[in-house]
C-alpha cells in the first residue's frame, strides 16, 4: 500500500492529527473514570497458608519398607477438587458456625459456592501446598484457611490410615480363616498318622526286617514241629511195643504155665483140667503174639487206658474182676504227653507268625498308597502353614505400618508458613487503576480513530484516486491558500 517507511508513518500521523479528537478524549477520561472507580471498589484481603508434607522414608529412613508412601503429586489434582466439595466445605462451614442443621440448602449450597471461588490450592514443587484465601475483612482470611487446612490434612492423611485400618482388618480375617484352614489340615494329618501308626513309610524298612525276621522264625519253627512230629511218632511206636497189655498176658502165661505144670504133675495129658489150662495157654500165646504183630500208634482213649493201667486200674470198669497191675513207664507216658504238648504248641506258634507274617505283607503292600495320602496330607498341612505365617506377617506389618503412620502424623504436615491476622490487602492502588486507566484510554482512543479512519469514504491522497478510478494520476494541483 506504501512504497517506503516513511510513507506509512507519514500516513499515521496525518490519521493521528486528523482524528486527534476522537483519540485523545478516551485518554483524557478514562483515568479519572479508573481513580473513581478505584476509590469506590470494596477492599479485599488474603490470607496466605503453606504446608510441608513429608513422606514416611524421609522421617525415618530405617522404616521405609514398611513406610506408605502419599504420592502427593499423583493425588493433587483428586486432593483440590476434594477441597473445593461440598463435603469439605461444609464441614468448614459448620466449624466456622455459619452452618447449622437447620439451615436452608439452597443457602448453604450458595455459601459453600462462594467459599470455593474464595479457596485457592496449589503444589508447590513436590511436597510444599500452599492455600489462599480471600475475603473483604481482615479476620475472617486466617480463620477460614485454619478451618480449611484442618480438613484438608484431614483428607490428606485419610487415605492412608484408611488404607492400613482395611488392610489389617482384611489379613486378620484371612488370618483367622486360614487358622481354621491349618487345623483342619492337622488333625486330618494327625488322625491319619494315628490311623496308620504301624504303617506309615517311616517304618517301611522296619517292617521289612520284621517281615524277614517272621519267615526265618516261621522256617525255624516248622523244622521244630517236625522234629517233635518224629519224636512224638518214635515214642508213640515204643509204647506201642511196651503195651502192657502184653505183660499183663505174658504174667497170665506164665501163671498157667505154672498150674500146667503142677496139674501134669498129678494127671495127665488128657485130663480135662490139663486140656483147659493147655488150651488157655495156647491162646494166651495167641493174643500176646497178635498184639506184637499189630502195634499201631497210641490214641487218646489208648493213652488214657494206659494211664490208668499206670495207676493200676482197669478200664473194664467191673471192680468185682478188678485186679492189680505192674506200675507202667509213667515217665514214657510223661515224654509222651511232653511231645504232644510240644507239638501243639509250636502249631499255634507256627500259626501265629504266618497270620503276622499275612499281616505285614499286607501292611507292606499297602505302603504306596499310604505314602501317597501321606505326602497329600503333608502338602496341605504345609501349604496351609505357609499361608496361614505368610498373612500372619503381613497382619503383623499392617499393624507396624498403623502404629508408624499414628507415631510420625504430627510430623508428617507441618505448617511452614500460618496466615497472617489480620490478612494483607490485595486490592491494587489508585496509581495502578489510573495506569490502566491510562493505557485503557489510548488503546480505546487508537481503536476509535482507527475505525474512524476505514469508515472515512473521502479521497485524501493520490493513490486513493488511482485506486478508485483505476488510472494513474497524471498531474497534482497544489492547494493555493487565497
């Protein structure tokens, strides 16, 4: 549009004189307007509060694995929006006493409105939050913001504490049902191990030993039983040879060989006595040489006949023919019932240790899966241990980590800079608003001038012309002052 610089300036301030009017009575009234308006603005004051808030590890280094850290940063933004809520606020309020019970809500909702746009919180670098406050008396700043803070540490801290209350009040409930858990598992392992005393793996190589030790008595025991088998044999086959019914014939025989011999002596051979002791001779003989022949083993209605022809007695039971016997070998018969005791009881012995020996098989043959359930029931009771001491540490460091959080809160806010009562004023000064005024009223004056300007329709120079016209100006008539 101009050719040069000096143009453009020479342009500006011919517009500058042109509608100098127009520009400068902006200037010329509004620092007055800005002085009166400074004169008739209330009064405002605020109170300035910081707090410094600590984390755990820099109070005490040597708990800081167990120490909860605030990320504060992080939880800035949640912390001012909490601040500026009704729920915040109004408790302020009610510690203020402007609030009550009874007091409307609409009105309490306006209060608790105005009082938000009146707080003002903010981070200062990563532990320093600072709150303002502003109001139009000089007390009521540093009253609010102690108000104020005390619920916002509140709120701070709450988190926390909160978090370490639930989480112990958590782990105590799984602590105790994972006890319950433990001594199940317990009495299940222990009621099996009673159960299974003789059988568990433990006593697997001690039961095979005895297992072995069983069979070698077993196999000592039978050849015991048959040795008393044989000897029990021989003697039953003497006896049978000694049957004393033999010597009871050979003592008749020889009685009627003596009255044979005595009647021979008187008669002779065809009398009839001769002939009937001749005949009871001859099968007196018969019997004693059938009873050698026969000899059998002795049976038990055998034994006790010989016992109580040991005794002298006679088994026919007719006490009129009774007579007296030899004695018999009592201590044969004594050897003999010994045998037969003997045998008897190495019978039952042997039958006892086969049935233990049955036994320990079974007992050994059950061993896997004894073992098995054993290892089940040792790997619940030890996971439910693990469990059960793993919750009960962490039971434990929730308990250190409240009592920590209880022994470093006063230390863990502290105030670094109190508001200030009665509270600074914050309102500008009358040389300010007449600066506004000022600078107000010449960026007014260049705007008016300036729309003034482009809504002006006259031609006031050459090039106006030409652009209007579309010719370029030949010749210039100077203006000639009459």
């Amino acid at each position: 549009m101009f050719e040069t610089t000096s143009d453009t300036l020479a342009y500006l301030v011919q517009v500058a004189w042109r509608r100098r009017f127009l520009a400068f009575i902006p200037v010329l009234l509004l620092p007055p307007l800005a002085l009166v308006a400074a004169m008739l603005a209330p009064q405002r004051y605020e109170a300035r509060m910081t707090l410094l808030v600590q984390e755990p590890a820099k109070l005490n280094p040597i708990l800081n694995d167990i120490a909860v850290n605030p990320n504060l940063k992080e939880r800035m933004s949640a912390l001012i929006a909490l601040a500026h809520s009704e729920v915040v606020l109004g408790r302020v309020l009610e510690d203020l006493g402007r609030i009550g019970p009874d007091t409307d809500p609409r009105v309490k909702e306006d209060m608790v409105r105005s009082l938000s746009a009146a707080v003002s919180i903010q981070l200062v670098g990563t532990d320093i939050i600072e709150m303002k406050f502003r109001a139009l008396d000089p007390t009521s700043p540093a009253i609010t913001l102690e108000a104020l803070s005390k619920r916002f540490i509140e709120r701070l801290v709450s988190p926390e504490r909160t978090a370490v209350e639930d989480s112990e009040r958590f782990l105590k409930g799984q602590m105790n049902e994972r006890r319950v858990s433990l001594e199940q598992a317990e009495r299940a392992f222990s009621s099996f191990r009673s159960a299974n005393a003789d059988k568990l793996p433990a006593l697997y190589n001690s039961t095979v030993q005895r297992l072995a030790q069983l069979e070698q008595q077993i196999e000592t025991k039978e050849m015991e039983l048959g040795t008393a088998d044989a000897t029990l044999a021989d003697l039953r086959r003497r006896l049978a040879t000694t049957n004393p019914l033999i010597g009871r014939i050979e003592e008749a025989i020889v009685q009627v060989s003596a009255e044979l011999a005595s009647l021979r002596a008187r008669y002779t051979d065809q009398h009839s006595e001769v002939q009937a002791a001749m005949r009871k001779l001859e099968r007196l003989n018969d019997e004693r040489q059938h009873l050698l022949s026969s000899a059998r083993d002795i049976e038990s209605v055998d034994l006790d006949r010989l016992w109580n022809l040991a005794a002298g007695v006679t088994q026919s039971g007719d006490t009129a023919n009774e007579t007296r016997t030899a004695p018999l070998l009592v201590s044969q018969l004594q050897k003999l019932q010994e045998a037969q005791a003997r045998k008897v009881g190495l019978e039952k012995e042997v039958e006892q240790l086969k049935a233990a020996s049955v036994m320990l098989q079974r007992d050994i043959a059950a061993f896997g899966p004894i073992e098995s359930q054993q290892q089940n029931l040792e790997r619940a009771v030890t996971i439910a241990r693990e469990n059960f001491d793993s919750l009960a540490k962490r039971y434990e460091m929730a308990r250190v980590t409240g009592a920590l959080g209880q022994f470093e809160a006063p230390e863990r806010v502290k105030t670094l800079e109190p508001p200030a009562n009665p509270a600074p004023k914050v309102t500008p000064g009358y040389f300010l608003y007449v600066l506004a005024g000022i600078v107000a009223g010449i960026g007014l004056g260049g705007a008016l001038a300036g729309a003034a300007e482009l809504l002006d329709s006259r031609l006031r120079r050459p090039q106006d012309f030409a652009r209007v016209l579309g010719i370029p100006v030949i010749a210039r008539i100077p203006r000639i002052d009459p």
